[in-house]
C-alpha cells in the first residue's frame, strides 16, 4: 500500500476515505496517534495518512485532486 494523502485529522482523513470508496478504491488509514475528539495537529501527532493498493495509488490522487478543485 502507499500514501496518497496526508490529512491534518481524523474527520479530514475519513471524508477522502469516503470519497474514494464511494468510487470502489478499498483505503486503509494509517495513524500514529489515538483518536481523539479534539480537531488540531501538534508536530503532526494528529495526521493520518490515507493508503491504498499501489496499483489504485493514480486514479486515487486524480480523485482527491479533482474534488479540491471542485470546492
């Protein structure tokens, strides 16, 4: 699996989670810290990296990128 995107939280992690299954991209979210309910980043204890299978890794980053733009 590989990095296809690096989110400041949880909640952010898991809307590119769901954006990328709602197209049939299986991702795994890959955290050093606890969940928590508190919403901030300190020395990026709070990032998650959202992961996929390699062979997804371009039409995965194309969709994040594109529903940037579109916001």
């Amino acid at each position: 699996m590989v990095e296809v995107y690096k989110a400041h939280s949880e909640l952010e992690a898991q809307v590119i989670r769901g954006l990328l299954e709602s197209y049939r991209i299986p991702c795994f979210l890959k955290s050093h810290a606890a969940p928590s309910v508190h919403q901030f980043t300190v020395d990026g204890m709070g990032e998650v990296k959202v992961m996929v299978l390699e062979s997804l890794a371009d039409k995965a980053r194309e969709l994040i990128i594109k529903s940037d733009a579109d916001v």
